[in-house]
C-alpha cells in the first residue's frame, strides 16, 4: 500500500497556469493511452485541495462526456479546503481541513489495502511529505514549459531522498518519471 502522487506537469514544473488552466495539457496525449488505467485500478481512496475540486466542477461537463459522468472516480475522496463548496451528485466526497495526518489514517482504512492517490495540488501533496507520508512521486512531464502557474511541488528535496525508479517516453509530447521517496533520508530536507 503506496501513497502517490500523480500527476502531469510542464517541463518548467507547473501543474496549471496561474489561472488553473489545463488547456495545455490535453494536446499531449490520450488518457487511456498512458499508465493511468493501471494506476487507477490500484487506488483505494484519494484526495485533493479546492483548486483542483473547483477544476472539476467547472469542468463537470467535459468530465461527464469522457468518463460518462461528471465525478469520475468510484473511490472515495477527501477534499481540502477552508470554505463550504458545492456538492457533486452521486461523489463520494468528504470535506476535510487542517493536519493531512489524521485524514491520511481514514483514507487508508477506507483504501482497504490499495494505494492512495494525492491527486493535487503540489502544496497538499507537499503537506503529506512533511508528515513523512508520501511514498512516491510519479510524473508525466509534457513537452511544454507555461513560465509560471501552479507549482508542481513547491518543497525543497535534496539528492538522495528522491530515487529514480523508471523513466518512459509515453509519446513526442510525453515523458514518464517515477520516484521513490526514501524516508530513511528525510531527515536531509532543508
Ligand atoms: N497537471 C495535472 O495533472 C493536475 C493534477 C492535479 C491538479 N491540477 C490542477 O492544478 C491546480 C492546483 O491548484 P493549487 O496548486 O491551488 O492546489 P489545490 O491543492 O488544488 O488547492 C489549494 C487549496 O486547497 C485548500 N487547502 C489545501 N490544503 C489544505 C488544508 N490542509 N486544509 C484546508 N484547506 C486546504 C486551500 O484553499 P481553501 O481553504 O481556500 O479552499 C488551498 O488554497 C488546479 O488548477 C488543478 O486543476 C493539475
């Protein structure tokens, strides 16, 4: 049972422009053409702070054409955030704020021995790996840099904690990195 974060980033290390656009993105490749089916068929439950929940449902409808529904995810979810946000009909979808730790242990209980998926963005998946709880950093780097936007994980990790484990070219527009965080070396964070 693994905590991952996966995600998709400019060669420049932005999940999204400034404004969360994804627009950059999908010229890159197909969905159901990358290491996502397999990766998503290992996950018990997930979580994501209100930029990306918000992304969702202002993009339910492009979401429901492609996935034939406007919440794409059976699993159950947590949400981060300080605010009241609307629901998603039929999303299992649980509100949470505050320390990642004790919301962690429920998304790991309700995951049954599958992986838990930080789905984003950078600053909550960077919450996870300052509680020691992020076990591996998996990511598609397009072939496009944004200059700014939303950052892919904005910590500081310096060399060894981080542990190349494969590299795949998915297309011309699309590489593959996954990497290990060794916990044993955290205590190397600066
Ligand atoms: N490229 C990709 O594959 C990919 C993957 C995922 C996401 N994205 C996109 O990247 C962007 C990410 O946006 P973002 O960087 O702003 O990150 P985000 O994590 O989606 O949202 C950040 C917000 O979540 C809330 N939050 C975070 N941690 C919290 C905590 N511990 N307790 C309570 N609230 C907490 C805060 O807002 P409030 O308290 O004000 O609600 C915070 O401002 C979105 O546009 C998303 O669609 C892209």
């Amino acid at each position: 049972m693994k905590t991952q974060y996966y995600t998709a980033t400019s060669l420049d290390g932005f999940i999204a422009t400034e404004d969360d656009s994804l627009d950059w993105l999908f010229p890159l490749g197909d969905l159901n053409n990358s290491s996502y089916p397999a990766f998503i068929s290992e996950i018990g439950s997930l979580a994501m702070g209100s930029a990306t929940y918000e992304w969702m449902l202002r993009n339910a409808s492009k979401i429901a054409e492609e996935a034939g529904s406007p919440w794409p995810y059976a699993q159950p979810a947590w949400v981060f955030s300080s605010r009241m946000l609307p629901r998603v009909d039929g999303a299992d979808v649980r509100f949470v704020s505050g320390d990642v730790s004790p919301v962690h242990a429920k998304m790991r209980a309700a995951a049954d021995g599958k992986n838990i998926w930080i789905v984003g963005g950078g600053e909550l998946a960077g919450q996870f790996y300052d509680a020691g709880l992020l076990d591996e950093l998996i990511v598609q780097i397009g072939s496009v840099t944004l200059g700014k936007g939303k950052p892919l994980f904005p910590r500081r990790v310096l060399s060894p904690i981080l542990r190349l484990v494969s590299v795949r070219q998915m297309s011309a527009g699309m590489a593959e990195a996954r990497y290990e965080i060794h916990k044993g070396d955290l205590g190397e964070t600066a």
